[in-house]
C-alpha cells in the first residue's frame, strides 16, 4: 500500500525556518517524482517545489525561490522541503506528492500526481 505522510509543521515566528519532512513507504521512491504543494484557507492549491526521481532536477515556485530548498534521501525514503525566512503568506497545509516516473512535464499541476499525503499545517505568525 503506497503511502505518503508529512511531518514537520507547526507555528513559526516571521523570519523563522521550519523543515517538513515526507515519509514515502510501500513504493520504491527512486521512481517517483515527488512534488511539494500548499493550500491556504480560501486559495487553490499552488506547487511549491519538485524534485526529480534521482534528485537532480529540482524547481521552484517563484514566491519560494531562494528561501524553499527541496531534497530527497531515497535511501531513506524521504524528501524534505526546508523552508526558510518564512512569511505570514506562506501559512498553508502543506502536502508532499508523487507520480511515477523519473521527471514531470508539470511539476505544479497537482492533476499530474498520483499519490498524496495528508497534509502538515505550517503556521507563521507572530
């Protein structure tokens, strides 16, 4: 049974830095592109970030860029997000998810991902 689970949110000062980490288990994570997404109350769901099934293409939603950093341990399957000087907008539930294959053509269209977790809620706030 493939499965992701999320960890790692919480409330954060403006300024502050959290790191989400997404658990991948009944799969093999080497095969799948994993991708990043956040839902703030009221907004769609946007990408934030993805990152190749070797981890050697990763990409950005321009309001992360510079303070998002995506990585993946496959050996441990996981992949985390470090989020640093976070900002109130970026208060959201944050999902990491997967599709099959080594690259995407649509890293931020959450139609084009398969398996999803269920969520962490990040909090920035002061």
């Amino acid at each position: 049974q493939l499965q992701l689970v999320e960890s790692g949110g919480g409330l954060v000062q403006p300024g502050g830095s959290l790191r989400l980490s997404c658990a991948a288990s009944g799969f093999t994570l080497d095969y799948y592109v994993i991708g990043w997404f956040r839902q703030a109350p009221g907004k769609e769901r946007e990408g934030v970030s993805c990152i190749s099934g070797n981890g050697m293409y990763t990409v950005y939603a321009d309001s992360v860029k510079g303070r998002f950093t995506i990585a993946r341990d496959n050996a441990k399957s996981m992949v985390y997000l470090q989020m640093n000087s976070l900002e109130p907008e970026d208060t959201a539930v944050y999902y990491c998810a997967a599709v099959f294959g080594q690259r995407t053509n649509y890293p931020f269209s959450d139609r084009a991902y398969t398996y999803w977790g269920q969520g962490t809620q990040v909090t920035v706030s002061s």
